[in-house]
C-alpha cells in the first residue's frame, strides 16, 4: 500500500512496449531522430498548433530550463510558496537562471491568485536596477494541493503577466491529471488560457523518466538548446525519450491513466470521509487526497504496511498527511487501506 | 553502415529485459530503491572496493558534475584541447562548475603527457587571487582518437597531480571499450593508477542512457547530491538508471559489448591498411578508427548508404574521417563498407 | 533640504586630506601597502581582537562576497524582507553565491526574531538533496527601519544560528549610526555577540566609497579573496580605500559623525512628534526617520526644494516617508524642514 | 625605483583637486549626478559621437562587465593567450558571463592577427548546441606586451568580427598610453575602426580608482545597468568616479600623461639598449619595456632598490623583466636605473 508519491511505482508495460519498438537499428542521436520529429507531431495534434517541443528526463530539469530560457539573471519568477520549484529542487531554478529570485507568495489551495500577483509585483520597482526584475508567473498544474486551476483561472493570470510582460510557466507534472479532471481540452489549459511554456510530465504518469518543455511560441525558445546541452540534458539516445512520450500521447494513454489515478484518489476521498475524526484538506481534484487523520489511525495503517507522507507535525491527537495514487495503484491497496482505516 | 557514432545504435536486448525486471511494483524513488544500492555493490565488485555511485544520464552530465564537485569557481581543469569536455559539450563543465577554466593543452594521439601538465602548470601563480588556480586534471579514456592511456601513463599523470595538489577525473564514455582493450582490471586503471573520479559510460555500450559519476574516495563526493538535484540530474525513477547500470556490469557484458565494437574496429583497419590511398592516424586501441580516405573512396561509401563523419576539410584529394564501431554494428556492414571501399 | 538618503552627501573633509596624505610616492597594489596592513591594526583596536579585513568600494558587494563566502550555492540565507540585501541589490546575493535562496521574513521595526527564524527554518529539510539547505542568518544593523538591534537581540540570534549550524552575518552599512546609538563597543554588538562576518560601512558616514568585510574569524575568509578578485572587487590602487577606512576610525570619526547624523534624526522627530496629522513609525533610534506626513504639507516641503522618498502610496490623505540624516546634513536644513511643515 | 606596474603609483595632484571640488554639497546617487552627466558629454566629446558611459572602479570589473553584456552563458571570447583577462584576473570573465569560454590564440607582440581568429573559428561549430558559440573578440590596447594595434589592425579584426557576427571588445586599461603613441584620434582607433565596447582605463594613469565601459552603439548597453548593480559595482557616490574621469579628459590630461609616461619607456630602452648583454624583446610603443637583462645587472638593480617584475625563469645567464613607467615616476628614477645598469 504505497502512496507515498505517483514516482514510487514503475512505468506502465505499454512504456516497455514502446522502448522496445524503437530500438531497432541506427538512428541519428541528439534528438535529430525520427521518432522526436514524430514526437513533435503527435504534440502538435495534442495541443492544436505546432509547438516548440524539447522532451528531458526530470520535472526539475524542465522546470529550470523552462524557467531560465524565460528569465534573465536579474529577472524574478512569482509563484506560490509551496510550489515545487521552491521548496523541492535545492535551487535548481536559481541555478539555471543564474540566480533570479522566486518571489514566493501565498494562496489558497495551493492557488495564486491575480490579486497576490498585483500586490507581490508592487513590491518591484520596474527598470530600476537596484531591484529583481519580475519576469515570469510559475504555476503548478495540477497543483502541489492537489487541486487544478480552471481555464478562466489561468487566463485571469495570464492577464495580469501580459499586462506586466511577464511569461507564464506551467510547471505540469500532473498535467495529466489536471486535464483528465478539468475534462477541458489540453489548449484550453494552456496556451488558449495564456500559458507561455509548459512543463509536460510523463514520468508520475506511466513513463520511466520523460518529460518535455513546450513552448507554445516557439520563438521563445530560441537559446533553449544550448541550455538544455550545457546542462547535460539533451539525452544522446534521445529517440527513447521521445518514444515514452509518444506512446503516452497515442491513443490518449496519458489522460486514461491520470483518469484512473484520480479515481483512487476520489475513491480514497469518498471512504476517508465518512471514517470518524478524519477531515479531508482542499478538494480533491487530481490524484493526492491531503487529510488529517486520528494519530491512531496512522499507526495502524503503517503497521500494516502503508507508505505515505506526514505533510505537519503532530498536533492534537492527528496529522495531516498526503496520499498519493497512481494509474499503477494496485485497486485492492484502497480498499485495504480503507478497511485499517475503518477499524 | 552507420558509423558516424557508437550513439547512433540502440540498446542490447539485456538492457530492455533488465528494465522490464525492474519495472514491478512501488519502489522508493530518488534512488532510495533496492535497485541502485546493488549497483553500489556491483561496482564495488567491479573496482575491488567501495566506490561512491552516483547513476545519471548523460555522460555530459557526468563529466560536469564530477569536474564541478572537486574544481571550485577560481579553478581551472588542466585537459586536452581535443577533450569532448572541450569540444562537445557547450560549456558544461564552466556551468556546472560556474566559471572555472578549461585550459586546454596539446598531445599526441589525444593523450596528455605530463611534461605538458608541467609546463601548463607553471603558467599559473599558485596561491594567487589574480590567476586561476589548477584544480583538476581530466583525461578521457578510450581518447577522442581512439587511444588508451595504459596504467603507467595514468600513474604518471596522476603523480603530477598529487604533487601539485590536483585531482584526476577521468572522462570514461568509453571506459569499457578501454578496459577491453587494455586488458587489465578496471582498478589497475583507476584508483591504483591514481585516478579520483570517473565518469563512467554505459550508454555508448548497451545502455539507453545511463552513466555513472564514481568517486574512489568517498568523502570527495561531499556536495554531490546536491549538485546532483539542483541540476535536475537526479531521476525520479532511479532504478530504471541503476538496472541498466546492473545490467552492463552482470556477467561482465560491458566488457563483452566493448571487445566486440573494438573487435569490429580492428577489422576495419585491417581492411583499409591494405588499400591504395588509405592512412590510418593513431593506433586503434579502442572503438573508432581515424582514416584518410581518397576522396573517391568517401563519394562512393556515402553513395551506398555509408554514415560517418569528416574529420577534416578535404586536402590534397583526401579527407580525414572518423569511423566509431558499436557491439550493435551488424558484422555484414563492416564486410560490406570494406567491399565498397576496395572497388 | 536633502533627507533623501545619506549617500547623497558628499565626503567628510578629513577624508579628501586621508586620499592626499596617502598620495606619496610608489607602493605595492592590491591591497600589498602599508595602509592596507595599517587599517587591520585600526580595525583589531576597534574591535578588541585580529580580525580578516577586506576593503571593497560598495555595500552591495561587502553584503553579496560576505554572504557568498558563507553560503553554498544549494544555501539558503534567511533574512527580512525588508532587508536591502533583499530589495536594493537586484539579486547581488544571488549572483555572488551562484544561485542561493534568500529566505524572506517578516519581523517589527525591520528586525528577526528567533521564533521567526526557528518557524523558517522547520520548512527546510536539513539534510536532504531536494531542499536548500539554510546556511546564513543575514541582519542589518542599523535596521532599514531605523532601529538597532541590542546586543541580547543579537545573541539570541546568534545561539538559534550555531544551534543549526548557519552562520550570521550584519549589514553593517549603518554600524557606525547604530554603534554610536546603543552605546555599547563595537565588540559587543558583533562577535561578543556571535557575529561571524560584517559588513562594515563607511561610504553613507564620510568617505567617498569605502566599506570593510570583517571575519571575526579569519579562517571563514578562507576563498575571499579569490572571490573578491574574480569579481572585480580589488582594487589596483587599494591604499586609497584603506585611507579613507583608517581616517574614519582614527580618533574615533566614524562615531562622532554618526552621533551627529543621529541627533539630527531625533531633531527631525522631535519637531515633527508635536506637529498635528504626523505620526512617526517605529523607534528612531539610528538617523532615519519614518513618519506619516499628510499630503499638504508633503506638497509644501517638496515645493521648498525638500527632497525625500515616498515610502508608501498615499493612504487617507497622508503618506509615509522616509528621511535621513547625514553627518554632513546642514544643521540649518532640519530648522527650515521644521518650520515648513508647522505651517 | 619603481618600475613593478603603473599602479604603484599614486594619483595625478589635479584628480585629488578634482574629489574636492565634487565633494560640496549633495547630489543624487547612484549615478543621477550631474557630473556623470557631464562625463558622458566629454566622452562624446572625445569620440566625436555620442556614447554609453558607465564609470566602475577597476578594470577588471570593466572587461568583464563589457564581455559579459556581449557574451551569452553559452558564447566563446577569442583572445591571446597572454591576455590580462587570461591570465590576471581570476576568472573574472567566466564569473560574469556565467561561464563562457576565452578561446585563448598566440599572436607575436601581444597582437591578435585575423588569420588566427579565422582558424580558430574553424574549430567552433556554429549553431551546434554541441559547441560554444563564439561570440566575441578581445584585444588590448595597448597589449601586455608594451605593442599597440594600428587603427589598420584593428579594422582588419573588426572585419573578421561582423562577417561571423562577433562583438569587438577593447581592454583599455591603457588606452591613454596607445593613443598618445599612436597618435591617431580615439574614434579612428575605436568606433571608426569597428571596436563595439571599451574598457576605458584611467585608474594606471592618474586616477585613484576610475575606468569606465564604453559601448558605441548604445542598444548594446541594455541590460548592463543590472549587471553593474548586481555585481556591486554601481558606486552610490559615482560621482566621484565620474570626477576623476571628467578629470582625465579635460584638457586632455589623460594624453599628457600617457605621452609622459610612454617617454620614460623610450629614454629606459634608448638607455638599456646599448648595454652589452642586453636584448629589447618587441617594439616600445607604450609605457612598458621587456628587456633581457643580466642576472648580475638584476641583482644590482634590485640591490640599489630598483623594482621590476621578472617575467621569465633565468635562462643562460640573463631573465626577461618587465619595466613599467607612469606618468607618476621621477625623471630621476630613469636616470638612476640606467647608471647603475651600465656599471
């Protein structure tokens, strides 16, 4: 029973399937392969317009590459302060920029909100060389709460960054499951919303280790290549990069197992919430179910074999914790779960 | 007849087999898992002692890491101008190490010598804050040009760099197709020669992307991790690294896979010394050849489908090329080139 | 009538004959001269103790080499947002130390407090490659808010400091005010304290460009001077900034004109504290005055040449402002100031 | 006799005249003063054209903030080998342009030729994320060799510049000493000859502390102000920096004392040279002699208190020194060195 995190469990057997298709025979290495430009394509189809389309191998690499070709060193990057690039990637964002600042702020449900952006940017003097420069909005989608921002959500944001001339950044390693509970389509939650460049997660979703930044203008994009070499991330054999993404994106695999990862979450949901002493933190709408739970509870899940985060300190008898599933999520580990917690 | 790199092949079919073996079930992630603690063991094995394992996916990655971890930002990396750290890799090693130097130096059939290491050194005020100060020394092996420094070539460099106080990194992308040549134990041409830390290469050599930074002495990796996950290097889904790492080290089928490329190499060579017009540069100790061909000879390979780089402008009716073997090289395609070669 | 800020003013007299009198003759550069070892005497009288000493032309860079040379890049320094490290020095910290984190807090008068730092430091995960790892404590002494920090203040912040391990490090840009405001040494306001390094400031009270970083434990210093170099922070010709340090200790200047910049501080406050519709902001206890001031007399004393900062929009008919006073602030000026806004 | 560097010395008496009459009263800082206003009108003055001036104190600080505003993270610089930005100044180049690479060339006399810049061009592969990308050229005017580049010269480099899209950037740091000796206009050996960015060096003749980067075509400049600001090197006081080189220009100081300054250098050679066992290594057309000189001529020079750099290890009997005059040295001083030279 491990819901410590979606990155615990392996790659779906489709992923093996896919790997194994595309290693026959020579093909030209650093991305000048077939299967990236086929990759290219399959994007393109998925969001709508060509696109910029550079697949990487970690969430914080395509964070920080996405985040640096955005913002110069000077420049400042607003986000929430519990976003990922903030308080789980040892500074990588500070690193590949070269030392912009996040301008970390607060918000409800994981959430930023165009108002905290406009008092946070207030903050700046604009042209003024003795201050950060704001540059770029990051959000995270879904995001870190759990939670998925709505359409119109994202657009109020977008206005606010354009009307200032800042990017905006999706951080989407659970862009998945985002998109599969928000039921819109993947250009409405982004670019037709106003999202500059995406963070599109693969590894939490199916695949071994894929991810890939996408710019929706293109031009944006212009000295993203050297970044990416420079860091080490241009994979040489990258068709098997590009062929995990591929065969995430056919056949809309990807939205089909986010759609059963957030399942668990919402069946999770559903049994904690009539279990006495339990109380379900933000709605669950992705895969991660945050929920005080009595410290009894905890004990017994644990003895049983149950993995999962304590996300506070102990405090009057319970601990909020975060429950993680995954498309991999064996369906009995929630209903065993839910039976320890019953008792 | 793709002979333009050992990266332009797929993996060995052992290496899908290990990754499907690796793929059951939830796994601690961020290399937490069973996985990558018996790939510390398998090296152990392999290095006759403890080693500090730290699998990537890049060997630019590798490369960069290793050099920023014992170089600090006022250093400089003492290494041949042709060095893939050189040439190939859009400045890693300054970003990783932010700013130090790379001073390149000269050297026959792509190895330092270390008068040359000597005569560099003195070019530097050691102690002072005007100059740049020597930290390092980084040596590939097998070379750029498909040499391999033997033991006591290493053990003089490395007594070089302990008298002035320098680590040795050796750039190891083709470690295997060095060691199967060599024909001594990986220790004899590591620690027991002096070096201090290797990047280790497997995805030239079976792998679809899986490298190793090694440290022989523990306590050198001090602020690896942190460099490591800052740089976005450290995989989620870390098994799926180790397991190919496993994979090659098991049974010893890295070395299997290298002898077989270098062997296909040799036959190369032996095939085109007998030709009229043909030179070959450097002895060919690992997995590439370096050969002048007449410019009619080159027309004709690439007429036939023939892959390769040009190593050089053409002069005086020849061109230099570069023709790398992998243990995927169909055995007909050596036979074949060879063929068209001789017409 | 320039309360704008207290680097508007000019140089102290005793400074220009400092510069002239160090004028003779040929003596080494880079900081090899006899006023350069002259001013470490100065500053081991001062404070009671050998001290590193290193002379650089700007604050900015006394805060961003002190901090770097304290702080790794995958660092964090924790420090308030008001703190100019944080507001006026466009991501100087960030740059000198390769990318750290400047981990803001909010603290009455512009100062921390211990339970602040402790509540910050539990979002960090010591030890752990994800997060960046607290490594500095940052406090300005004088506070941007005009208030000094006791020397109990400082203790308290330096215990939580070594209890975690972090170094602590004062903006000292305004020492010599608050110094010459607690009535305490030099020593006991420092590494009686548990300050580590100090941002000694000498430009805002008499020199022309002149600031000191002080180790009180010189084998912090260990790469400072490889960082101080490499970032143009050395001057060729470093007699003349020592000069101007050393005019400012002898015979204890550096606190007379402090003391004189202050008591015109508590001039300004004391005319205004009588005056209907003002209301002063915080303690005045270095020579910065924050006071609301309605906006009609804030139009009549800019309309008589008065030149201050807006340190707020206007709210409800009044706005805060900030003024500061100089050692070279004519005594007149506070009379005419006062006597426009009584009007 | 001090012939170690010309920043032994001391400042000019009128620059010491010049603070002082900066000094009354108070003035906007961090370069809203109306003496930098004033600087920028003289700069003009002395190019014939409009410019972007920004006054920094040193020189180091000057090339590397010119070279990092021209050089992406990514770029290449090509310069000599014996390039003070090579070899004195710690990295400092790497350290602002976030790591890129000097592509240090050999050149007789300290020069750089084109035909050296074309082969070493040749090596880079343009576009290719696999390579640093060359950027920009660096020449030395005069060189560290005592040489200066004709405005022919400069043209000719210039030339190779824009036909592969480089910058020409110019280290200055004794472009007085050029210019008076080559007896050309500024503009003919900088803008007119197709030198983009300038360290204007006034600190080794006659400053305190005073250089500025000069860009001729001002779009250049755009992001320099968060450069300066970020590295601690927007003075708050500029204004005094601006004095000194308001200073320099007016009434052309600053080629008077060059041209006095480069006439030391002439009566040394004129001097030295009919002294057996002496040798004159390049052509004096600056304010530096490189003479071989007799080991028993050094140890009486040194003896009797001469001061000089050796600039090679002793060979058959006699060194390379480097002497270098200033505007600053005592005419007697020559006289002194050449009598006791030829004893």
């Amino acid at each position: 029973m491990n819901f410590a995190s979606d990155n615990v469990w392996g790659a779906a057997p489709e992923m093996l399937a896919a790997l194994a298709a595309a290693n026959g025979g020579a093909m030209p290495s650093y991305g000048e392969d077939p299967l990236t430009e086929r990759l290219a394509e399959e994007m393109a189809r998925v969001f709508e317009r060509p696109v910029a389309v550079f697949p990487v191998i970690s969430g914080t690499a395509a964070n920080a590459l996405a985040l640096a070709t955005i913002t110069p060193p000077h420049g400042a990057i607003l986000c929430h302060e519990d976003a990922h690039i903030v308080t789980d990637e040892c500074g990588a964002p500070e690193f590949f920029t070269q030392g912009a600042r996040l301008a970390t702020l607060s918000g409800h449900n994981g959430k930023l909100a165009p108002e905290t952006i406009g008092q946070a940017l207030s903050r700046f003097v604009i042209g003024s060389a003795h201050s950060s420069q704001p540059a770029a909005i990051s959000i995270t989608q879904a995001t870190e709460w759990g939670t998925c921002y709505r359409p119109e959500e994202i657009a109020a944001l977008a206005a606010v960054a354009r009307h200032h001339g800042l990017k905006l950044h999706m951080d989407g390693a659970r862009f998945a499951n985002a998109i599969a509970s928000l039921g819109c389509t993947p250009a409405e939650a982004t670019w037709k919303a106003g999202v500059d460049v995406l963070s599109f997660g693969a590894t939490k979703n199916g695949a071994l280790a894929a991810e890939a930044v996408i710019f929706f203008n293109p031009q944006d994009a212009h000295d993203f290549e050297f970044r990416r070499k420079r860091s080490g991330h241009l994979a040489s054999k990258l068709r098997f990069v590009s062929a995990q993404l591929i065969c995430a994106l056919e056949e809309n695999r990807w939205l089909a197992w986010a759609a059963r990862a957030n399942a668990f979450a919402r069946a999770l949901t559903g049994g904690l919430r009539g279990i006495d002493g339990v109380e379900i933190v933000c709605a669950v709408e992705a895969n991660a179910v945050f929920a005080w739970l009595p410290q009894s509870m905890i004990q017994r899940l644990r003895a049983e074999g149950a993995s999962f985060y304590d996300w506070s300190a102990p405090a009057g008898g319970r601990t909020l914790v975060r429950l993680v599933t995954s498309f991999a999520t064996p369906e009995h580990d929630i209903e065993r779960f839910l039976e320890i917690a019953c008792q």
